[in-house]
C-alpha cells in the first residue's frame, strides 16, 4: 500500500514533467522499497513506522504535485483507478519482462525465500542473506506495483496483490501450492474481471478487484460451513 502511493507520486512527476509517467513511478517505487528494506532491516526504525512515513510522504508529494498540475487531469484518472484501454504495447512488453524475471527470482532462490519469510533469524544462522533476498522481493514488489497502475489503477493494485494470497491461504497446504493457487486466483479474477466490467460497462479495474474479493467471500463461507457440518456430529455424540 505504501509502494503504490509512492507510484502515484512517480506519475505526478510523469504527468508534470511530461516524461512516461510509468518508468517514472518504477523508478519512485525502486527507491522506496530500497529505503524502507533498509530501515527496517537494519533496525533503524520500527518497519511499520518505516511505512507509515514513506505512505504519508508520498501521499503529500503527489497532492502537491497534482495541484501544481492544475489539479486531477484524465491521464491521472487513468492510473488512479485503472484503464485497461491506456495499456499500449510497451506496457505489455515491461510487464512480459517482469514476469519473467519475477517467476526466475522465485524459483532460482525459492529454499532462500521460504526462509527469511518464516524465520528470518534461523534464516540468517543457515547462511542465508536475508537483507539481499527481502531487498529483491521488495523491489520486484514495488516494480509490479508500478507496471499494474494502467490496468487496475493505484488505489486497487494491493489489494489485487494481498486478495489471491488470501484465498490461496484458505485452500492449499504447503508453500509450493499456495503460490500456485494465488496466481490462479488472480490470472482467473482478472479474466472474469474484465469479462464482466464489458458486458456490465464498469471499471475494469474495480471489477477485477470486487471479483477476486467475491472468491474470497466464497471460500470463506465454504470453509465456515464445512467447519460446522464437521463439527455437527461430533457436538451431538
């Protein structure tokens, strides 16, 4: 949530200096996830304290640059809440690349990852360089946060990002097939997403997001009466 309002302020400046608002929320995003692995990493500062000062920062940065701009213009309406017809051919290649890069990242250095996610201080007693890997996470996280904006839009892309990993955490065991799952989730949210945003004339990117929030209610409430029909039986011997 931080890294996209950081992208918001990268478009302001885009937007303002007329340069392509996306490389230059990539390059926002960039910094800002360096920075904030850093304090938090190195104990400089608590890590939530971290993000609530890169948040408000970035927030301030983009309200003053907009007003400079002359307030919100469609161009900016477009990365706030997403447009799927401002996506052009460059943006599709930047986005093949970081998918390739992204899926190399997560297999080459998947054992590494595992753990410095779970236990980041057993992690670093095996030898593993948890600074180095959370670092390259952080900024393919902010780099996705920043190529998405043009098709879900700023104000949606996190939640896009946290709400697949929710339901995968509901359906699969094992770290391997939860990763799996998500990415389902999401590719499949996004598909049925902009089918219906077509036929219902709606926000695509809004739908997408409402979409994979629907998934999660579902498999939520699945759960919870599978829950209880199992626990029917045992309650009335």
């Amino acid at each position: 949530d931080s890294l996209s309002h950081v992208a918001l302020a990268g478009v302001a400046i885009g937007l303002l200096t007329q340069t392509f608002p996306p490389i230059v929320g990539l390059g926002a995003t960039l910094i800002a996830a360096v920075a904030i692995e850093t304090v938090r990493l190195r104990r400089l500062m608590p890590g939530d304290v971290a993000l609530a000062v890169v948040l408000y920062s970035a927030l301030a940065v983009a309200v003053v640059i907009i007003s400079l701009a002359d307030g919100f213009n469609v161009g900016l309406f477009g990365y706030l809440f997403g447009s799927i017809l401002t996506v052009d051919v460059v943006d599709l290649w930047l986005l093949a690349g970081l998918a390739v890069v992204v899926v190399v990242y997560v297999i080459g250095f998947y054992s590494e990852l595992a753990q410095s996610s779970f236990d980041p201080d057993l992690a670093h007693a095996n030898g593993v360089h948890v600074f180095g890997i959370n670092l390259v996470l952080a900024m393919l996280t902010g780099a996705t946060i920043a190529l998405s904006m043009r098709v879900v839009g700023v104000l949606l892309v996190g939640a896009l990002i946290v709400v697949p990993v929710m339901v995968s955490l509901r359906l699969a065991t094992g770290l391997k097939v939860a990763i799996g799952v998500a990415i389902g989730v999401g590719i499949g949210s996004a598909l049925l997403g902009l089918t219906v945003s077509f036929y219902a004339d709606t926000a695509a990117g809004g739908t997408i997001v409402l979409t994979a929030v629907g998934v999660l209610m579902i498999t939520m409430a699945t759960s919870f009466l599978s829950g209880k029909l199992r626990s029917g039986p045992r309650l009335g011997a």
